[in-house]
C-alpha cells in the first residue's frame, strides 16, 4: 500500500481542485475564502461541473449536504447527478446552484422552540473551507445549516461564526505587535478519539446496548484494568486487522490518522490525528466516528463511543487539543526558550486563563450530556470542576510577573536516563496531568473533558469565543493607551492577580480539591441538569450576541434542545432496564431457582440433609424479591417523570429520583447475577464482552 497515493484519494482537496480548475477559478475560489466574500455563481458552476466528473470518475452516482444538526450525528439526503433528455434518456449535471444551496426538510430536526413543526423549509448552505469527499458512492459537501428566517439550527454554523471572531481580535492584538495587515489567525485542533470494540453478537445479545449505548446491568468480572497491562499492550491480531483499515479508509478521505494504541480498560482503544483547522478537524471527527463504527461491522465487532459503556472499568473521553496560529506559521501559545521575556505569548496566555476562570460555566455546558456524567469527577476523567494546568515553570513565571520579582534564567532540565549508551535529551517546560480539565501541553492546551461521543464544535465554538472576548478587551485598552509597554505589563500582572485561582497543577481526583476549589469561588456543576441553565445566565447570552455567535434565540434553542434530550435519555435507559428486568433478569432468576429447588427436593427424597441447593436457593428467591421490588419503584417514578411538566425540573427529577431508582435495581440485578448459573444468564456478562476480542 503506498499511504501517499491514497491519502486524500476520495477527497476534493486542493491538489484536486489545482489539476482540474481553470487557474482563473481556481483564483476566484481561494479568494473568495480567503477574503470571506460570497462565490460568484459563474465561479461555483465551473467548480459543480469539475466536481461532478471527479466523482462520477471515483464511482459516485449520487450527491449530498452533509450537515451537522442538534442530533449529535450528521445528516444528508442523496440525490442523483441524472437529468432527463427529449429522447428519454439521462445525462449527468450538477449546477453551482445545486452546490452552494440545498433544500432539506428543517420540520424534523431538533429546533428548540425557534421553529413550529409545520414550518418545515430549512437551507444547507456550501462550506467551501471544508473539502468535499466521496462515501459509499456519494459526493458529500459539508454545509452549514439554517432555518428559514437564518437562524442556525446545526453545529457548523456558530463554530464558523466563532472562528471569524477570534481573527478578528486576535489580528488586533498582532498588529500592536508589529504584525502586517495581512495577517490571519486561526485555531487549529487535534481530538484524540477513545473507543471500545466488542463481539457483534455480544452486542446483539444486549438490549442496553442496542437502545443506549452502554450497559445497564453488569457484575464487575473477576479481572478488569486493575493490572494496568492492557494500557499500550500488545495490540490483538483482530484488532489490528480493524485498525488497519480504519487507518486505510480514513486516510482516503484525507483526515490524518496518525496514533493508535490501546488504552487502559480492556477493549478499549484510541485513535490521534494531526491537528487541523478547527472546522475541518471537527468535520473529520464526526466522519472518523462514522467510518470507526462502518469499518467495525466488516470485522464482526461493534465500536462503542459511549462515554461509559461498562461500570467499574474506565470510560471514553475525546481530548481537544486547542492552540491557535498565525497565517505566518506562528505558533501563538509557543513560549519559546524564555517565555518570561516573551510579552506576547505572556497576553495570550493571561487572556486564555482570564476566559476560561469568567466563563468556567459554558465550558462545563460544552461537555455536558447524560453519558459524561457517569464519567466526569471518577478516577479516570477530570471533575467537573474547571480548573487549568500550566505545570511548575510557567506557575513560577506568572508569579514573578505577578510580584515583581526575577528568576533564574535556566535551561530547559536535560533528562538523563542513567543508561551511558542512551543519549539525554530536553525536559518539557511542563510535565502532564491527567487529572486536568485544561492543562498546557507546551504550546497548546488539551481540554480533557469531552466525553468521545461529542461533537467538538460546542466546545471549540466556546473556547474561541470567550478568547475572541478577551482579547477585544485588552485590544481596547491597548489601543488607547499612552504607554504600551506599560499598558501592557500592567494588563498581565491584573490578570495573573485576580484569576489565578483557575490554575491548579495537583491532583484534581483528590477530595481536597473539591474543598479547597469551593474556598476559591470555583463551580463544581456536578451533573447536566445543573449545568445546562447557565446557558441563559446574562452573561453568556451578552457574549455570544457581541461576537454574533448565537443570538439571544438561538441560545435559548440549544438550552431546550440539550435539556429535552436529557430526560429523554434516562428514559430510554430507564424503559429498556425495566423491559430487561422484566423479561429476562427475573425470568432467569426464577429458573435457577427452581432448578435448585428441585435439587434440594430430590437430596431430600434421598434423606440427605442440609443440601446447599436449598441454602442457595433461597438467597436467590431474595434477590428474586429485591428486583421485583426495585422494578416496581422504577417503574413508578419512571412514569411519574411524564407529568413534570417543566423540562428543567423534569431534567432534575430524572437526575435526583429515577437515576438513584436506576441505581437500585442495577445493583439488586448485578448481585444476583453473580449467584446465578452461567448458563440461565440471559445476556453476555462483562466477562465475556471485555475479553472475547
């Protein structure tokens, strides 16, 4: 296989768009990104018609706007490239008008409130930043997606609003610096991807699995990652076989697969790419999910992204490494060798520590859902409390700018491993922690709080706008000041002084942390349900209407549409606990008992005493109870969820009543699956499921 022939092979990418443009149009195209202008429609024909060929040269038949609305996956409607002729044939046409607009029906996707369900005419709108890509023969075009009346109703939208914003201010703040007028600015991620791959018809056997996405029930199995050698472990035949074609197909579509490994649960997995513009590297993330999932069946396996699909072992999260750079190819959150003397990186770096302690609350709305609930806060995600990393060596440069005072000027420490024939080499200027929500990782930041089945766009829409934020403020006083220098050291010393108390570089997983966060003023927003309603807080909605992120309406959308799904969520859980219980768990109770009973019935006929069967026998008619018990309160406040008719207290019923209820029968259930004969369990158990592949 030669990587380089394939890579971007199903991809419209700008070598494509080089060989088959005239130059002139070519020109038109990169221009009209660049400068941010509307394509002509003569322009956007010549491009449909290039790209019409390339595809049906590459086996396509069909296209498509693949969209990303408020469901959590994306979404497209197919339509043929055929046109009919007089003499009753067809030929092949694809119009510019096809390409930059389509049509689809916006009565059935999640619009919070901003549109009524009969009002169905929604647009795609052509995102020419984002190249094109041919799946299951069908040319897709990344769109964006709106309602009638403009408002966004998908991810892409607010994410490319915020991306102008923050090259706007930040642009301002370079040209302060001497930087030329021409400069552009924008952020660039790379989303580490974890995910668990377990048998297809392990997976077909569970209906948790089928409904929700995760276990509901589940005894811990005799060995789970409490010997830490699945982490970076030897990678299974089966499992190489998948990532070697994963890597293969996603390469094709030209997203840059690079790291794979396993991580700490068994069966659990991880895949890195290089980072990318942030639009594009959330685009290839939701399309990594895709073919990670498409890719899995062809192996007989079943990729879950659930944020936790097995209790007791770790779950999945989705780190966002964050940085931003200049069209020069700066890295603006480089330090370089002595961060202390580099004034620019010093603002840029107050302003990120300024926004993130302002605006801790919407970053814990950006990864807040139902599934990273379970997961946050436990001993292998960070806790819900914000919080930043920024290691020993920039802590001690904040504090000298803060008091005044000089440091040694060292040189990065020279790691020696005490083996002569191993050549040393340099320390990094910050060790890792993994118990960080947002630490420094030399020159970007990892915000580790995502759960892996997320989108990114939230959060980087989020994190570019409250950086865009701070960084108008202190272009505005920058600006105007009398004496820049001045302005400017006094800028990053107010900062350092009033929001250090976000940084932390200890163990966030401590109890200690949770106390001493509380004494600094810090969130703790422990659960979806409490997060989601500091969407509305004054503060953020001011923020997003001053950048034109989202307007006040389309905040409020999102706030009814994440607190819907909530509850919707749990109880779906819910349901499906309640019909496993129901039909399976004490059906298959009940048979071993009766098993045993019968037993101790023929031991007894035969005049032996004290059989055990009977012993056993009547622990499980217990636990027999127990469950009938716990299903029936389930079942109760389950069905008492539908009459809160308000969605953020029903939101918090679901949170405070029927999980707990959930809790009870999972853990009644899991006891008595342990005392249940193998062969009457009527599901795999986390035994089987965890070590088969």
């Amino acid at each position: 296989m030669n990587v380089s022939e394939i890579f971007g092979s199903m991809a419209f990418n700008d070598v494509v768009m080089r060989e088959r443009l005239p130059k002139t149009t070519y020109r038109q195209l990169k221009r009209a990104i660049s400068e941010n202008q509307p394509l002509p429609i003569e322009v956007a024909n010549v491009v449909a018609n290039a790209m019409k060929d390339w595809a049906i040269e590459k086996g396509a038949t069909h296209f498509t706007h693949w969209f990303q609305p408020m469901t959590g996956i994306t979404a497209e409607k197919h339509d043929s490239f055929i046109s009919p002729t007089p003499e009753g044939g067809v030929i092949m046409e694809f119009s510019g008008k096809e390409l930059i607009k389509g049509e689809p029906d916006a009565s059935s996707f999640p619009s919070g409130g901003l549109r009524s369900t009969f009002e169905a005419r929604g647009y795609t709108s052509w995102d020419p930043t984002s190249y094109a890509f041919i799946k299951d023969g069908t040319l897709c075009i990344p769109t964006a997606f709106c309602s009638y009346t403009g408002e966004a109703l998908d991810k892409k939208t607010p994410l490319l609003r915020s991306m102008s914003a923050i090259n706007s201010q930040a642009k301002r703040i370079l040209k302060l610096f001497g930087a030329s007028d021409d400069i552009e600015v924008t952020t660039t991620v790379g989303p580490e991807q974890e995910y668990f791959l377990i048998d297809k018809e392990d997976y077909d056997k569970r209906k948790d699995l089928i409904f929700t996405g995760r276990t509901l029930f589940g005894a811990k199995p005799p060995k789970g990652q409490e010997l830490e050698d699945h982490y970076f472990g030897t990678i299974k035949p089966r499992v190489v076989a998948y990532m070697k074609e994963l890597d293969e197909e996603l390469w094709k579509l030209g997203i840059l697969a690079k790291t794979k490994h396993n991580e700490v649960a068994p069966a659990q997995h991880e895949l890195a790419p290089i980072y990318t513009t942030t639009n594009i590297a959330t685009d290839h993330n939701q399309l990594t999910m895709e073919v990670m999932k498409k890719v899995a069946k062809k192996h007989g396996l079943v990729c879950l992204l659930h944020e936790k699909p097995f209790a007791g072992i770790n779950g999945s999260g989705k780190h966002n490494n964050w940085s931003i750079s200049a069209s020069d190819g700066v890295n603006l959150l480089n330090p370089g060798k002595s961060p202390e003397d580099n004034a620019q990186f010093l603002l840029f770096l107050a302003a990120i520590i300024k926004g993130v302690d302002e605006y801790q609350d919407l970053l814990r709305i950006s990864v807040a859902s139902p599934g990273n609930d379970h997961r946050l806060g436990a001993n292998e995600a960070p806790p819900a409390i914000v919080s930043i990393f920024l290691g020993d060596e920039l802590t001690e440069i904040l504090d000298s700018v803060e008091k005044g005072y000089k440091i040694d000027k060292r040189k990065r420490s020279i790691m020696r491993i005490g083996v002569d024939f191993m050549p040393p080499f340099a320390k990094d200027n910050t060790d890792r922690n993994r118990t960080s929500p947002f630490a420094f990782t030399g020159n970007k930041f990892e915000f580790r709080m995502l759960g892996s089945a997320f989108s990114i766009a939230a959060t980087n829409t989020i994190l570019n706008t409250i950086f865009a934020e701070e960084l108008s403020r202190f272009a505005d006083e920058l600006e105007n000041a009398m004496d820049f220098n001045a302005t400017l050291s006094e800028i990053i010393k107010r900062t350092i002084r009033e929001h250090k108390r976000i940084i932390f570089n200890g163990n966030g997983y401590d109890e200690a942390w949770v106390k001493e966060a509380e004494k600094r003023g810090l969130l703790n927003l422990k659960s979806t349900a409490d997060a989601l309603p500091h969407i509305l807080d004054e503060k953020n909605v001011r923020l997003f209407e001053k950048f034109n992120v989202y307007s006040a309406g389309e905040i409020k959308s999102r706030y009814e549409i994440l607190i819907e799904n909530y509850s919707k969520v749990i109880n779906i859980e819910a349901n499906t606990m309640l019909n496993m219980a129901k039909k399976e768990i004490f059906p298959a109770v009940s048979a071993y008992t009766k098993e045993l009973m019968d037993a101790a019935t023929a031991k007894k006929a035969l005049k032996i005493a004290n059989a055990p069967e009977e012993k056993l026998a009547a622990l499980l008619s217990e636990k027999a109870e127990n469950i009938y018990e716990a299903t029936k309160a389930l079942e109760e406040v389950t069905e008492k969820a539908h009459s809160v008719a308000d969605e953020q207290k029903r939101a918090e019923y679901y949170h405070e009543v029927v999980i707990p209820a959930m809790e009870a029968l999972r853990t009644v259930a899991d006891e008595a699956e342990t005392m249940t004969a193998e062969k009457y369990w009527p599901f795999p158990t986390y035994s089987k499921i965890l070590f088969s592949v």
